[in-house]
C-alpha cells in the first residue's frame, strides 16, 4: 500500500469498487454535448472538472503529463519484464498485440501474500496492482478485460506518483462520453465509476444514503464506500433518471 500511495493511486483504492448503474449513466449520456463538454440539463450545464476528480479519487493533478513511448516488444521481451517487474510467468495466449489479459492479474492478486515478503515482492505486488487498477478501472476499454503493457513504462512508484493522472483520466472519459452520445453508439466504456461517484456527489435526487460519514485524510470518494440505502429513491430505473 505504501508504494501505490507514492504512485498516486491510494485515493482509488480507499474509494473500493461498485457496481456501476448502466441506467444512471445512461440518462447522463443522453444528456452529454460534445460541443461543449458538458451535460445540459433544464436547469443549465453543468460538467465534471478536473477538481473533481482530484477529490473524488484523490489522483495527482498538478504534475507532468502522462505521456510515453508505444514500443512493440517481441514477446520474449514481454514475458522476460513481467517476470522481472510483476513477478509472473506468462503464457504467449496471455498476450495480445501489446495487450496483457486481466485475468492473469486478478489470478495472481487472489494468491496469498507472504506477512514476511521481501521489498523487491512488495514492488511486484504493486505493480500488479496498479496495472489492474489502469485497466480495470482508469482506462477500461470495451471489453474491460485487458490493459496496455506500455504502462509498465511507468515502472518507478516516485516518477509515477509525479504525473498528472487526474488530467489523462478526465481526457478519457470526456472522450468515451462524447463516443457514447453519437446516435450510433450502443455502448460506452471508460472510467464510468468515476461519473457514478460524480452523480452521486453533485445530484442528490439519484443518491443513495450511505451509512458512514467521510473521514479526513482520504479520497472524498471514500466516502460512498459503505453500505448504502436505496429505500428513498429508485434504482436501476431509467424513466425515473430521465425525469
């Protein structure tokens, strides 16, 4: 945990994960304009800034920008840096392209964690980590089952911890959002939990009660992480999102 908080993803993993309400964010993209970036509602437009999303999940935002190289590794090279910087023995089915499967991640995340691991386990295991959190919750694709290898080029947990995740995530999902509003769409994909917290946070007609109050110190995110109680609004209901 200490070095994914030098690399700037504590704030994530103190937020947890839920499941997310495909009827909520759909109401929310039929409200989207690419014109302008923002949701146009009767009482006026509103959006998601860049603040809020340094709030909500508590990313790094005043840093450099999250750039780098697409090298193509053989796979060879591959299968030798996930050994050396994950700690995992691939198989070539495993890869894709340049893409590495979720599910190997998620199968070494469910194995047991030595109390006595070394440092260099401890790096491993956090990188693992992150790489899951990049591709499974930052920067999902359509299928959300697989992640970009050349995040491994951010293999250092302080130069990762200098960027500013908080800007390539909302230009993510301002991207996704205005693919999601064509009229061809049928899906959308991105950080979808990110604007779920979001509505949750800034539309109170749609959120739930939650059992815990927010406690300092942590992603204000954090704070949806409880148990949460439906019985005074509709969920899943996409007639009610709309109204």
């Amino acid at each position: 945990m200490r070095h994914i908080h030098v690399a700037g993803f504590g704030g994530v993993i103190k937020c947890g994960y839920k499941m997310v309400d495909n009827h909520l964010v759909t109401a929310l993209v039929e409200r989207w304009r690419p014109e302008t970036h923002t949701f146009h509602f009767k009482f006026g437009e509103t959006t998601i800034t860049l603040e809020d999303v340094q709030v909500l999940w508590g990313l790094p935002i005043r840093d450099e920008v999250v750039s780098g190289r697409d090298t193509r590794l053989t796979f060879p090279e591959q299968r030798y840096l996930c050994n050396e910087l994950l700690g995992l023995h691939v198989e070539e089915n495993e890869f894709k392209n340049q893409i590495l499967r979720l599910t190997r991640l998620i199968a070494e995340l469910g194995n047991d964690f030595p109390d006595d691991a070394s440092e260099d386990d401890c790096d491993r295991r956090a990188r693992v980590y992150i790489l899951h959190l990049l591709g499974g919750t930052l920067f999902p694709d359509s299928s959300s089952s697989s992640v970009f290898f050349h995040y491994l080029s951010h293999r250092d947990f302080d130069e990762c911890g200098r960027l500013s995740w908080a800007s390539a995530v909302l230009a993510y999902l301002f991207k996704n959002l205005c693919k999601g509003a064509s009229s061809k769409a049928i899906e959308i994909y991105g950080p979808t939990m990110l604007l779920h917290l979001w509505a949750w946070e800034r539309i109170s007609l749609v959120s739930p009660t939650r059992s815990m109050e927010y406690q300092s110190g942590k992603a204000y995110g954090s704070r949806w992480n409880c148990h949460l109680s439906f019985r005074e609004i509709p969920n899943h209901a996409l007639s009610h999102y709309r109204s």
